[in-house]
C-alpha cells in the first residue's frame, strides 16, 4: 500500500457532492451530498429502495453517478473503473451472497488474497509459509472462522457465511470497508457475533455500513445517514437519530429488522 500526501492523508474518506444516478425515468440517487470521515463508522439506514445500494455502487464503480463528483481519500474518483478504486482501498460486499460453495473457508480467503495481489487465478496449492496463506489465516481469525477454515462454504451457517463475505473484503486491505446488509437474513445470535465482528475490526479501515437492523448499525456506527426516495435526510449520532421525529416517522414506521429484497 502506498501512502498519501498530507492533504490526501487529512482528506475524508468519501466525499459526494451532488450525486445523482438515473435509471431511465427513475431517479435512484438525487443530491446526495455527504463526507465520511477517515476511521469513521457510518451507518445507512433508510427504507427498501431508498437508494443505499445505489451509493455503493457509485461509490464502488459499479455504476457511474449521472451528475456529480465521488471523492476517495482526496482523489476525485468519479469516472474511475471499479478496479481503479479497489487499488485506492475501497473494497465491498454485495447484498446477494457472492461465495463459491464448494471451495473452503482457506481457499476462498487465499484466493481473495491473491485475486488483490495478482489479478489472476493461481490454482497451485499454497507453501505452509506463504504470506498470503498466512494472512488469510489471520482473517479467519479477526471475523471468527479459525476454527471452520477447512470446511467446505456450503457447510457453514449463514451467519458463518456473511462472517466469510466480510473476511473476503478484508483480503483487498481495504482502506474503505462498505458492506451492504451483513445482517440481513440472521438469527438475533448471528447478529450478536456479526455486530462483535464488526466493532472489533481495526480502527484505521473506514466503514460504511448500510443496515435494516437498527441494533446492529446502532452498535457499530459512529455516525447514521438516514436516506428515503433517493436522498440524505436526517444524519446524526446513534442517539439523535433514535430521537429524531422524522426518522420514526418515515424509517420506524416500517417493519424494523424485516429483510426486503
Ligand atoms: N440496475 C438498476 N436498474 C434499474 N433500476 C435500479 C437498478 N438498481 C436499482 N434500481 C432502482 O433504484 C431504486 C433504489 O434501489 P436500491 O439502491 O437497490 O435501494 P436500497 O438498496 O435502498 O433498497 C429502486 O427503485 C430500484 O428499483
Ligand atoms: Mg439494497
């Protein structure tokens, strides 16, 4: 990894302003304008298709913004590749389960690994002190799989998988961590260990974290960014945003906890 200048050191992770992202007709993202600053848990909260997919997608690459600027680290990033932002340290996880079931818990870390490192598929079996199968023993570790890694991935709980989506963002050395729903589908126990997971994560990694469950992003987030219809409405604490008016009324009054698509 390679270090900044002072200003790109101060700079905040992400910076948006005036984002917007079309779909034909429909306007996902309007306006969106927002810092998170380095080392910064952040939360995003907001209602099914209010457009948190969509921010990470832009701020990924996945997708371009159609107006606007994305910021990362103090480089204006808007119209990079996404591989472009992998090597500046974003690295995310999809809301739809992107594991390969028949490798093991080792394999599949040693091979985010080295995906990172190589960009291409080394198939020969990893030396006992190859660093990469070292490192990727050490993330076992930090997302609490040590004791699975030989396991085949089908095998494992659902909790134990969204713990392996987050080990293989972890593999990238992320700078910027944005996961997008890592509770969604667990029992209140798979959250207890994600959410302890989380908050154990290493202090320098920013984390966007876009949640339906208001304990866990309450828990991990120093900070809360409420989006409905495509747009930053309320962002505070923990605790301004429990006691904000507007967010009971459009985020509250929906089903809290209940997974949408
Ligand atoms: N690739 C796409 N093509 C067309 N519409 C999309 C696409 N991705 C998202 N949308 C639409 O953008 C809106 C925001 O979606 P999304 O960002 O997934 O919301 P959230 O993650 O908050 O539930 C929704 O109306 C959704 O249908
Ligand atoms: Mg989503």
């Amino acid at each position: 990894m390679t270090f900044g200048t002072a200003a790109e050191v101060s700079a905040p992770a992400l910076r948006l302003q005036g984002v917007g992202r079309r779909f034909g007709a429909l306007q996902a993202l309007h306006d969106v304008s927002m810092e998170v600053a380095a080392g910064e848990r952040r939360a995003i909260l907001g209602p099914n298709g209010a457009g948190k997919t969509t921010l990470f997608n832009v701020v990924a690459g996945d997708f371009l913004p159609t107006s606007g600027s994305v910021e990362l680290f103090g480089t204006n990033v808007t119209s990079l590749t996404p591989y472009a932002r992998t090597r500046l340290g974003v690295c995310r996880t999809y809301q739809t389960s992107q594991l390969f079931m028949g490798l093991t818990v080792a394999q599949s870390l040693f091979l985010a690994i080295r995906g990172v490192q190589k960009g291409r598929f080394d198939p020969r079996r990893p030396k006992a002190d190859d660093p990469a199968r070292i490192r990727s023993t050490e993330i076992a570790e930090t997302v609490g799989l040590a004791s699975v890694l030989q396991a085949p991935v089908g095998s494992l709980s659902h909790g134990q998988q969204r713990q392996l989506e987050v080990g293989m963002a972890l593999a990238g050395n992320p700078r910027l961590l944005m996961l997008d729903e890592p509770a969604a589908g667990l029992s209140r126990s798979e959250r207890v260990v994600l959410t302890e997971l989380l908050l154990r994560l290493p202090r320098d990694i920013t984390v966007i974290l876009v949640e339906h469950d208001m304990d866990v992003a309450l828990a991990v987030a120093d900070r809360v960014t409420v989006m409905a219809e495509g747009t930053p409405i309320v962002e505070g604490n923990p605790s301004e945003i429990q006691a904000n008016r507007t967010v009971q009324d459009i985020y509250l009054g929906h089903a809290v906890g209940v997974h949408h698509g």
